[in-house]
C-alpha cells in the first residue's frame, strides 16, 4: 500500500536576522529611549482589572497586555516621525519579500504601515494571546530580548481531542525564538502573545501592521476565475 501525507492551507512566518545596520540599530534604539523618556506613561490601567481594551475609547485590542510601557496608546503612529523612517524602510523591505513568497508579486510594491508601537517589558510583563485582523502582514521587530524568550503562536481552529503526543502535523502552538536585531513577520490573523518576562530582564520591540494600497485592492491588474485544479488568470468569476 502507497501513501503520501500532505499538509494544506499553511500559516506562514517569516524571520529575519541582522536585519538593521549597527549605524541604523543604534540610532533608533537610542532615540526610541529618549522617545519613552519623554513622552512615555505607564500602560497599566489602574482603575479596572486585566482584560480590558487597551483603549478603552475604540476598544481597540482583543484583552489588554500587562507591559508597563508601551506607545500604544500615546503614540500609535510611530511610524509617523521623521527619526523612525530608515527603521520603516528595513521593515517594509522585508514585508515586501515575506508578500513575494506568499504570492503577492503584483501588489507586494504596494504595502504600506497602518500603525506602529513599542514596548518595553520589565519583570513578568506579558501581552495576551490576540490577533491583528485588520493587517495583511504584521512584524515585531527585537532591539533585545532575554534568553531564551519567544512568541507564540497559536491554533485556535483545532477542536479535536488532544493527541497521545504532540508532533511537527498536530501541534497547536508553536514558539519562535526571539533575539536582538530579529523581525518576524506573520499573517496578521495568527494568534500570538508572549510569556512572562522573567525577572531582572527587558524585552524592547517594536511592532507594526502593514496592508495594501486600497486602490490596488480594488483595482487589480488581474482578475481570476476558479478551475477544477486551480485559480487560473482570466475573466472575472463575476462574468
């Protein structure tokens, strides 16, 4: 008997390391300090409970983090300062590759960053499992991290009974490791949180959300239609 086992329907990551130059690394990181200094509130609501939105106005965010300090809230649009720009193009640069390989040769050109925040995560300092549903591909960016900390990703999807043992095929989570100089990039609908930080250690990253030109959603070079085997380029499914 012949048999062939095959996994579909992928939820793709991607890593980058030595991403930023020592001049650029150095820069940023050092202006993102000075930036918190300044500027920077604690993030801990101090009248209600863990779990709340992070803003409690929008409600934007699935439950509340317990990071300390974070420009979530003060600063969103990180982005948006002039000393953050040669951080941005590191970032969009590897967006566009990750894009590539999914299949976005035609639109890859056109991502762009919705919004931008920082974190810095002191002792036990931690950000529940969420997910960004309104990005296309979303990064977190490591100025430094403790030893041995990772992300985790999750599968919610999977409500079967819980397997004798836990395997590459049927694991539903999985930690990527975290360290200085590293980008991981994921589809913004993969669920993801941190554990807490262990004491006497900082973890400083920066994360983003990135999408497609509007105009170029919507006005595609290429339509497609469904064949047996495949989509293949032609008329419109609406024709």
């Amino acid at each position: 008997m012949q048999s062939k086992l095959e996994l579909i329907f992928p939820k793709p990551l991607m890593i980058f390391d030595d991403v930023l130059s020592e001049e650029t690394f150095t820069t940023t990181e050092k202006w993102l300090r000075e930036h918190f200094l300044k500027h920077g509130t604690p993030d801990r609501d101090q009248d209600g409970p863990i779990g709340q939105p992070w803003n409690k106005s929008t409600g934007h965010g699935i439950g509340r983090s317990t990071i300390s300090q974070t420009t979530q809230k003060w600063d969103p649009e990180l982005h948006m300062n002039p000393e953050m720009k040669n951080f941005n193009t590191a970032m969009l640069d590897a967006c566009k590759i990750f894009a590539n390989e999914m299949g976005y040769l035609e639109t890859a050109d056109y991502l762009f960053i919705i919004d931008m925040w920082a974190l810095i995560a002191g002792e036990n300092d931690f950000v529940h499992q969420h997910i960004h549903s309104f990005s296309m591909i979303s990064g977190a960016y490591y100025f430094g991290a403790p030893e041995d900390d990772v992300l985790i990703f999750r599968d919610f999807t999977n409500v079967n009974r819980v397997p004798d043992e836990f395997n590459s095929i049927n694991a539903t989570q999985k930690p990527i490791p975290t360290k200085k100089n590293r980008l991981v990039l994921f589809r913004g609908d993969m669920p993801h949180g941190t554990l807490p930080n262990p004491p006497g250690t900082e973890k400083f990253c920066v994360s983003f959300n990135t999408h497609f030109d509007p105009s170029v959603i919507f006005k595609s070079k290429s339509d497609f239609v469904y064949s047996n085997s495949n989509l293949i380029p032609g008329k419109s499914r609406r024709a």
